[in-house]
C-alpha cells in the first residue's frame, strides 16, 4: 500500500475534529437533552410546512406514485441486479433527480419533508431506487454545490444535475473507511489543474454517474494549504477508470463500484471550496443528508405492518388468527409502534431542517442511527411473524401459488443501513462527541496530555464555574411534577404527559452519568466505547419518545386519527421506557473490561482450539485489495444512461 499515509490515534483524531463543526449558533432539542434539559419549546408545538409547499410536495407525490406503480418492477429489479434504464429515464422525465435542486436551476425545489417522503415511496416499491435516487441528492453533487458552490459552479452543474445527469459521491478506500486521515487518493497542483490519482471503493451510482465529488488529499506547498479537498470531476474524463461493479447481500440493483484515477485532470475551477475544507464540506453535506436513510427505514416499517397485518389476520394457528396469540401480538405491536415512532422522529427532523432554526446535527445522527437499527428489528420480525415464508424468496412463493412477499429481501435490503453513511458504532462515537461538547469546551484543556500546567488550572477554574451553576440544575425539574405537560392528557386520550415527564426525569440523570464518567475516567472516557454507545442509544430513545408524543398532539388537533396517535404513542413510549431502564442500568453493569480481555485472547491466538472442526469456504486473496496508484489494467465497466 505504498503512499499510504502513516498516521497516530491522536493525528487521526486530530484530522476528525477539525472536520466538525466548532460552534453551535442555533438551539438544539437533543445536545440541550444530553445536557439533562429539557426543551420541549424547541419542537412543540410541532413545526408544520408552508401551504405552498404542500401543495408542490403532493403533486409530485401523486406523479411520482402513479410511475412507481405503473413503470417500475421490483421484482424484476431484484431478479436482474439491475435497475432497466427506461425506469432511470422515466425517473428523470418526471423530475426526480431534481428534487432538492432549487427550481431557478430546473429542479423541484421539494422540502426535506416531501424529499423524504418520495424516498420512501420510491424505496418501497425498491430498495435499489430509493437508493440511487438518495445518493445522488443527499450525498452526492447537489447537496454540497447548494451549501458550498460558487455561483458559476451552481449554474452549470445544477441544470445538469436536474435533468439528466447522476452523481456520486467518492471519499471511501479500500484501507479507508470512518478514517479520512489516512486517505491516500492525492490531487497535485499543476497550474490551474490538479491532478487526480487514487483509488475509491464502494461508489454508489458510480457505474453509471456522469458527475462525481471526490475527496482527495493535495500536499501542502507553497500557495498552496493542502489537505482533504472536495472537486467535481467528470465521470467521463481521461485516466476515470470504474473497474468493477460490486455485489452485495441486499440492493442488488445498486450501480455501487470500483473507481480508479490516474493521472485525472481537474480544472481548478471544478474544487469546491477552499483546500483542505473536503472533510468538512462532507459532514456539513450528511448534517441533512442523513435523513434520506431513515426515510426509507420509516417506509419499510410501514410495509412490514401492512404484511404484519393482512398476514397475521388470515393464518390460523390452534384455532384462530395468529394475531391474537400473545408471542405474534407482542411483535405486531412494536411493529405498529416504532414504526409511528420513526415517522414521528423523521418528520420532526426534517421539518426543524427546513426551516433552519435548529441545529439538528445530532437530531440527524439520531434519525440515521435509531431509523436503521429499529427498522431492521422490524423486518427480522416480520421474517418470523411470517415463518417459513418469511425465509422463502418471493419468486419461490409465486412459483408455487401464493402471494410474492418480498420479506427476506426487505431484511436484505436493510441491512446496509446499519452500516451505510456511518456504521452504528461510527455514529456512536460521532453523537457522543457532539453531546460532550459543552464539557470538553469547559474542561477540556484538564484531560489534554499536551496542555500546560497553567493551561490546565485556567481550564479548571472555568470548569469549576460552569458545573456549580450546572449540577445543581439536575437535581429536579419538571418531571417531579404530577400536573406537567397536562396538554398532552386531553380527556379521552392516553396520558402522555406521564411519558413526557419520565424523559424530563431521563435526561437529567443521563447528564449526572455523563458527568459521573467524565470525573471517573477522564481522558480514557473517549476508550470507553461500550459506556458512549449506550448513552447515545438512551439519547436515541428519549429523542424518539419525545417526537412521537409531539406528533401525536399535532394529529389529535389537525387530523382524525389522534385517538389512535396517542394510543400509538403510548404504546411506543412504555415499550422505550423499559429499553432506557436496561440501557441505563447496563451503563454501570456490563462485561466491558471482561470483553476486552477476551479480546485480546483471541487476537494473540490463546483460543485458536475453539475454531478446529470446520473448513473456511473463503477464497484466496489479500484481505484488502491493492490500492498502488497508477493506470488501469482492467475494462472500464462505466456504463453512463442516456
């Protein structure tokens, strides 16, 4: 792996936080939440689109259902691993690539709130488009030119990008994952070019984008700052080689590659951004871009209970439906719950993300981490409610009389999302670091090994002042009071206030365990991976628990379902509230340093007996392909859609 860069924890770490966004200018439901207050202000009552924008958002929801009904097979998708390319026209024809693009530039200019909601069609009827249509608008070019492009970049790629062109987006490497410090691909100066070399893995809709940002690494010479740099880079350029078309377990239908450069000329005019600013342009770009994911695990959930539902009702078992045994009823339920809970959570998110009055980098997080481990539970549970046909492919189910439900593909298909724009355990340690921001920037300096003395008693004369007016603040609230959040008990409803009261109480012990941690640990806190994770998950749940309350009181005073919102609220609420109680009780309990110490057994070889008496069926091959820049020796499989 020559030229890759050689890199410590701490430069690794280093590169990571001055990717992150520094400052919070904006409130903030869930960092305020992690802080052990409360603000239900920040998202009650629920923040509601503009008439306008309704309008637009359902009339390309009615179009874009219409195509999806009529010119789009899923199963054919499926049994093909390929996406027909009159369905990728037809989706351009009706404006589809264009829904986040502003209409000056040709697009539709749909809210984040119907950008998701047409995900979620779209990804229900397939995965695989849904897919497609997300990386190109959340994570791809439109995204990043809309917050960090300059005028003449918007006007000539925009139209492009609305109409006709795909994009993708290119930072990951065959040794480079959640690690961006140790990116290898490098775009040397030359003028008014770069140069672009490298290798990029896993490039969803790079086998047939037309446009490209790709994150690469310019040294740092005179005139020029270097570090990770975002550029727009032709998809059909000399030296752009796509060397391979990956296969994956789900998604099937995903034009996701192998993408090598050598010796790729840029235009200086196609970098976006300042040099150097690529790693922060790309967790700006996925602040919002996030929410595509959890809008499609919102959807899954709604198909797995209308499954759930017609399926539960028509097999018998012992005498009457198996919706009416407890074992089937009990998952029924949390099917029905959790996915009122992700709708509510996703709205809510999407709408704050509209209007730009809350930073919901964490709310966002939240969303991408909560929507993509619930919705797989989901599925899983769906696969068992449906038993031995929950297994059985639906080509299997048609071809011998009965009704192709798609079930096992769905867990298929959603099992990427633990895994896609940010693994659970990566947006475990990306939240937890954004939800002790407040302490580190009081008390930071204590625990920093490079700090001076006297650095280090300013930092803790500062600290000292701010947890003497904090710590006294988490001793009560308003979750000690019978009679608060009475709004959200309205006669003949379920009482939700008491919910609301239990996440008030929840938050502020989640903040005195931070703090008990950050005072036990100290500097090792950031090891502690196995604590961080369950905090966050705890976070997850009260975040959720308050959407769903939130959503509920807004359809019981806009709809005609409230009854049945509360009562799905409810319902999610106590089914959370046991969840936080384990959480919480496993954030002092737990095999942590027992697992390290098995860790450690197993990759010194002390437990190689453990592993005799079977045959690995794994092929030969390095465990990480070669990525040496230099010329392709391999056929160029890009295969552009025109």
């Amino acid at each position: 792996m020559s030229g890759k860069p050689k890199v410590s924890e701490r430069e690794a770490r280093q590169v990571a936080e001055a990717a992150r966004e520094q400052d919070w200018r904006k409130p903030s439901f869930a960092k305020e939440l992690f802080l052990g207050r409360f603000r239900l202000d920040l998202i009650h009552p629920h923040p509601l689109p503009a008439t306008e924008h309704v309008q637009r958002g359902e009339e390309f929801l009615a179009k874009l259902r219409d195509f999806c009904e009529t010119k789009i097979d899923g199963a054919l998708i499926e049994r093909e691993a390929r996406i027909p390319d009159s369905v990728i026209d037809g989706l351009k024809e009706i404006g589809a690539l264009g829904m986040k693009i502003d209409t000056k530039y040709g697009g539709l200019g749909l809210t984040q709130v119907y950008y998701n909601k047409a995900l979620a069609l779209a990804g229900s009827v397939s995965p695989a488009v849904g897919a497609l249509l997300s990386a190109h608008q959340s994570i791809g070019l439109p995204q990043p030119l809309k917050l960090f492009g300059t005028p003449e970049q918007k006007e000539t790629y925009l139209p492009r990008l609305a109409r006709t062109d795909i994009s993708a987006f290119l930072l990951t490497e065959p040794d480079v994952g959640s690690d961006p410090a140790r990116l290898a691909t490098t775009a040397v100066p030359d003028g008014d070019e770069y140069v672009i070399d490298g290798v990029k893995l896993w490039t969803t809709n790079g086998v047939v984008a037309d446009l490209m940002v790709v994150m690469a690494r310019v040294p740092k010479s005179e005139g020029h700052k270097g570090g990770i740099t975002a550029f727009i880079v032709e998809a059909g350029s000399d030296g752009v080689t796509v060397e391979n078309r990956n296969a994956f377990m789900g998604l099937r239908g995903l034009e996701n590659g192998v993408t090598r450069f050598h010796q790729v000329r840029v235009p200086a005019a196609n970098r976006i951004g300042p040099e150097g600013a690529g790693l922060k342009i790309a967790l700006t770009t996925l602040n919002t871009g996030r929410l595509s994911l959890p809008a499609m695990c919102a959807g899954a959930g709604k198909w797995c209970l209308k499954i759930a539902r017609e399926w539960s009702a028509v097999r018998e078992q012992w005498g009457k439906p198996v919706a009416h045994h407890e074992a089937v009823g009990a998952k029924i339920s949390f099917i029905a719950a959790t996915t009122f809970a992700l709708e509510a959570v996703l709205d809510l998110s999407s709408q704050m993300a509209d209007e730009d009055r809350n930073d919901i980098r964490i709310e966002a997080a939240l969303a991408k981490l909560y929507g993509s481990e619930m919705a797989w539970l989901m599925a899983d549970e769906l696969v068992q409610i449906r038993g031995g046909r929950g297994y059985e492919t639906a080509e299997s189910l048609a071809a011998r009389g009965e009704r192709a439900v798609p079930a096992e593909q769905l867990l298929r298909d959603l099992r990427i999302n633990r895994i896609f724009e940010g693994s659970t355990e990566i947006m475990h340690l990306l939240i937890a670091r954004e939800a002790v921001d407040a302490h580190l920037a009081v008390a930071g300096d204590i625990i920093d090994p490079d700090k001076s003395l006297g650095d280090k008693a300013k930092a803790g004369v500062q600290a000292g002042a701010f947890y003497a007016r904090w710590l006294p603040k988490l001793v009560a609230g308003p979750g000690r009071l019978p009679r608060s959040y009475g709004e959200f008990h309205p006669a003949g409803h379920a009482d939700l206030s008491t919910h609301l009261r239990y996440v008030e109480r929840a938050s502020r012990k989640l903040a005195r365990s931070t703090f008990y941690a950050m005072s036990r640990w100290q500097g090792r806190m950031e090891t502690k991976q196995g604590f961080l994770g369950r905090i966050v998950d705890i976070g997850a749940e009260l975040f959720a628990m308050s959407a769903a309350c939130v959503r509920a009181e807004l359809l019981r005073t806009t709809e005609a379902h409230g009854r049945e919102a509360y009562q799905l609220a409810d319902a999610f609420c106590r089914q959370s509230r046991i969840r936080v109680e384990e959480l919480f009780g496993r954030l002092w309990t737990n095999t942590d340093d027992l697992d390290r110490k098995v860790v450690k057994g197993v990759l010194s070889g002390t437990y190689t007996w453990l592993e005799e008496g079977i045959i690995d069926p794994s092929g030969d091959g390095p465990w990480i392909a070669d990525a040496t820049p230099g010329p392709s020796t391999r056929e160029n499989v890009h295969r552009p859609i025109r």
